[in-house]
C-alpha cells in the first residue's frame, strides 16, 4: 500500500518543521516556499511523515491513502 | 504496563496516546477531558475562529473514528478530581475511579480572571469562549477592550482590528512584551498596533470594570475611563494542578517532573502543565506553546512505555503568533538577555530575523515574516552555537 503526501499551501507558514523530521520528503527552499520532494514517498517513510503530520503546527499536512 | 490513564484531552493528551499506540502499546488507554468535545486545536481560536474566516468544524485535531481507530476509551466531560501515586488509582467527577499502570498528565492550564465577571467581560482558552467572542464582536460593538498585551491579547486586538471595530488595548507594563522579547523588539509589535489604529496605553492597570449586568467601561489606573461594551481578558494562565492536591507531587506552579519527563514512578507529564529541567538552558522551566506540548507529549509517552532510556527532554522551545498580516515567531529563552541584534532584514519592513545573546552564546532568534531562518538559527541554538559563529553564520 503505497500513500500520498498533500499539504494545503494557503496553511502552510514554511516553518520547515516538517522539513526537520521527514527531509527526504519536504523542503523548504530558499525562496521560503516548501516543495514536497516525493508526493508518494517510500513505504519506509511513512513514520516520518506521520510525525510531521502531527508536528505541522498549521495542520497543513494530510496524508492520503493511495 | 496493561493499562493507562491520560488525563486531559487536548493536544498533548492527544499526541501521548498517538505516540504510544505508534512505539506498539496494545493495552487499554483511558481518556479523560474535562470539556465537552474531543481535543480541537486552540491557535485558531483567536485568529480564524474569531475572524469569522473558519467554521469551527475546522478545529477538531482528530474524529471519532480515529479515536477509535486509536483503540482508546474517551470520557468527555469527566474531570479527574485526585490521583494516589502508589496505586495509581485516579478518582473521577463522576465517582468512578479508574486503576491503572501508567497515567499522563495533560490538564493544560486555565486563564486567569479578574475576579466575577459582568456580561461582556470574556476571556479567551476554549472554543465555547471563542464562540461566545465571535458572537459579541458580531454584534458591531462601538469598542473592545483588551486587558493585557500578551500573545493572546495582541491576537484578540489584530483580529477585532481586522473586523474593523474599534481597540483599546491596556497593559501594566510600560513596554508591552518585554518580558519575552526585552523593551526595544516589544516596541516594534506595539507600533504595528498603534499603525493599525489600536490605541495601545502602557502602565496603566484596569482598576474597574463598570456595569450592572453588562459591562459598559472599564476604569483605568491613571483615571481615565473607556466606554466598552465588550472586554476580554488576556492576563495569563494557570497550570491546571487543584487535582493533585492530595497527590504529595510537586505542584508548584506546574506539575514538577524530572529532566525526562517523569512526575514520579509510572506518572508523566507533558504540555502546559509541565515543569521540568531543561539541560540545554540549565533552567526549570513550563512552556505555554502548541509545538512544546506535542514534542513534549511524544516525549513523555516514550518515557512512560521505554523507561529513562528515552533520555531527556531538552528542546528549543518556539513559538509563533500571527498578527494582521505578520507571522512572529520566537525561538529559544530570552530571558535575561544581554543583547539583541538584526541580521537580516529591517526592521521598518517588519520582515527580518533578530539574535538574542547571552553572555557568549546564542539563546533567541525572533523573526518577522522569516520563518526559515529561524528554524536554521534553533538548530544553532539547540547546538549550542557561541555568538560569534551565530553571527558569522549566512543563511
Ligand atoms: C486562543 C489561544 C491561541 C493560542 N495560540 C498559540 C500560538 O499561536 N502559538 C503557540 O505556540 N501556542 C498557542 N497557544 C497555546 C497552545 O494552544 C497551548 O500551548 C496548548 O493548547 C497546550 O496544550 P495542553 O494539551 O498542554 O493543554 P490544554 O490545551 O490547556 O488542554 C488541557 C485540557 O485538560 C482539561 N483538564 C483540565 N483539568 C482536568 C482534569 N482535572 N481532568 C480532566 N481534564 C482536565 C482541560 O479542560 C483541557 O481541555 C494558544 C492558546 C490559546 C488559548
Ligand atoms: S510544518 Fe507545516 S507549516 Fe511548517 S513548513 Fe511544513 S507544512 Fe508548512
């Protein structure tokens, strides 16, 4: 089972606190917007995005089974 | 351990149990919040909530099904009235008791109030409080007073602003936020209220509050008197200790832990309600931010389930507020400062990023609309950077 990463960007404040935990999958660039490198990361990565998930102060990050 | 408590049914008693079903414990967990609804988010309560801009559906930190999906067992509406630390057997408000292996503390904190309150006197900690705010200020009023210009106050004044109604916002202090930013980073949230019409008075007290039923002024310090109709309230919080009373743990301001979060044997705690030693600033300290009691939270629960392997809990603490069109964030301890510099941006934009010193090291970055560096100065904070090689850092 494979999943997805979405963030609602008019949520996001590009704290990169997602970015601290899951930097495999999110990226806050210099340009102070945040880019989800992998929208359907690996298997192995879910924890990281699940805690990113609950860490994203703006509940910005939802995950979507696919 | 076969079962545990969680006491407080918010974001930190939610993320406890999130955590300790994710490191695999399968046995019973009890939820038990003093409100009525399921753990919600409070943030938004003085920004979206209050601005009319959410429906409150908007708030819920998780649902039904994924309470029950988490396999716990929530009594909403059910206070926790004592907790014998031996047996660990916590008493309800209902007259169950409930006897369990392992309890998280999570009951927050409360706002402190001036004394019985008139109608139109609010103050602000609950989505039924928000909702009864959004409700007068839906009514038009000539004015809002805020008494005290703290985060939340300051929160009330820009969104009130932002509905166009008028705003007198009081403070005893005389430089708003001084204590957490110092007087000349305080002066610079100030201005931007008074550039958006708030009239802003400093060291003045609220010496009464005048009305019947329904409050129709406040009467300050120096004399003067605000005609108001609607007055809300944002001198602080209190750790929510009472139920602990007869426990025998250190309750002073805040449920004492150690530096890895255990109150004492089999008890932890995390979120507002918390006090612990904090290695990386060598202070006891109780934080009142959303990413303090979730980091806190999953702390806590790994404490309970792995033991002090965990290790301790000595993070950054951060915190952001939003206000008009400005996201203000804060990391780190500021308290006794010696010095606070800009290094990127200025000032006049309101966009830019300040480093707090103290003695030879780094301990605070405050921004303005730069989110991104703050984050990259906490990482310096967190490794204990010296000034010097803050200062000479390019982000
Ligand atoms: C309006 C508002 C805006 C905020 N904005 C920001 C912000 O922008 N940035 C930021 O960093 N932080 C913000 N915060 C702070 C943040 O919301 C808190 O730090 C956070 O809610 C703390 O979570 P907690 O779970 O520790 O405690 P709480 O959220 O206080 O929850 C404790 C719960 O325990 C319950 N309880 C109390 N006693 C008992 C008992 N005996 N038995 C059972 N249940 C009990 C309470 O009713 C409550 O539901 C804001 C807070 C408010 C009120
Ligand atoms: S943690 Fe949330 S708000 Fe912060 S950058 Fe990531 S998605 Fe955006």
């Amino acid at each position: 089972m494979s999943f997805k990463v979405v963030v609602d960007y008019d949520l996001c404040e590009s704290n990169a606190i997602c970015m601290q935990i899951a930097p495999e999958v999110f990226e806050v660039r210099d340009d102070d917007f945040l880019y989800v490198l992998a929208d359907e990361p690996e298997e192995t990565q879910r924890e990281k995005v699940e805690e990113a998930v609950q860490r994203c102060p703006k509940q910005a990050i939802a995950i979507a089974e696919a | 351990m076969d079962s545990v408590a969680v006491i407080g049914a918010s974001l930190a008693g939610l993320r406890a149990i999130e955590t300790l079903r994710r490191d695999g414990f399968e046995g019973r967990i009890h939820l038990v919040g003093a409100e009525r609804h399921r753990p919600y988010d409070r943030p938004p309560l003085s920004k979206q909530i209050l601005a009319g801009d959410w429906e409150t559906e908007r708030i819920w930190l998780t649902s039904d099904e994924a309470l029950s999906d988490l396999g716990c067992e929530p009594l909403f509406g059910v206070s926790a009235v004592a907790l014998d630390p031996e047996t660990l057997q916590v008493d309800l408000s209902t007259g169950d008791a409930l006897d369990v292996d392992g309890v998280v503390i999570a009951t927050g904190a409360r706002t402190r109030t001036l004394g019985d309150p008139l109608g139109g006197v609010f103050t602000l900690r609950t989505v039924d409080d928000a909702q009864s705010i959004a409700a007068a200020f839906d009514q038009g009023p000539d004015r809002v007073v805020v008494i005290g210009a703290g985060f939340i106050g300051a929160e009330v004044a820009s969104t009130a602003r932002e509905r166009g109604i008028a705003v007198t916002m009081i403070e005893a202090a005389q430089t708003p936020f001084e204590r957490s930013l110092g007087t000349e980073m305080g002066a610079v949230i100030v201005d931007m209220h008074r550039d958006q019409g708030v009239d802003v008075r400093v060291g003045v007290t609220c010496e009464e509050l005048i009305g019947e039923q329904n409050v129709t002024g406040v009467r300050l310090s120096d004399g003067s008197v605000i005609d108001a109709t609607v007055v809300v309230v944002g001198i602080g919080v209190t750790p929510n200790i009472e139920w602990l009373v007869t426990s025998g743990l250190d309750i002073t301001n805040g449920v004492l832990c150690d530096a890895t979060m255990l109150a004492a044997p089999r008890i932890v705690a995390a979120g507002d309600v918390a006090r612990w030693p904090n290695r990386l600033f060598d202070e006891v300290m109780r934080v009142e931010h959303w990413d303090n009691a979730t980091g806190q939270a999953v702390h806590a629960a790994k404490r309970l389930l792995h033991g002090s392997s965990v290790g301790e809990y000595a993070p950054v603490p951060w915190f952001w507020t939003d206000q008009y069109d400005r996201k203000i964030q804060l990391a780190g301890r500021t308290t006794g400062f010696d010095e606070v510099i800009v290094v990127e941006g200025a000032v006049e934009d309101r966009r830019f990023a300040a480093l707090y010193r103290k003695a030879d090291r780094l301990v605070g970055v405050l921004g303005f609309n730069r989110p991104r560096h703050v984050m990259r100065y906490r990482g310096l904070i967190e490794s204990r950077t010296s000034w010097s090689d803050a200062m000479a850092a390019q982000f």
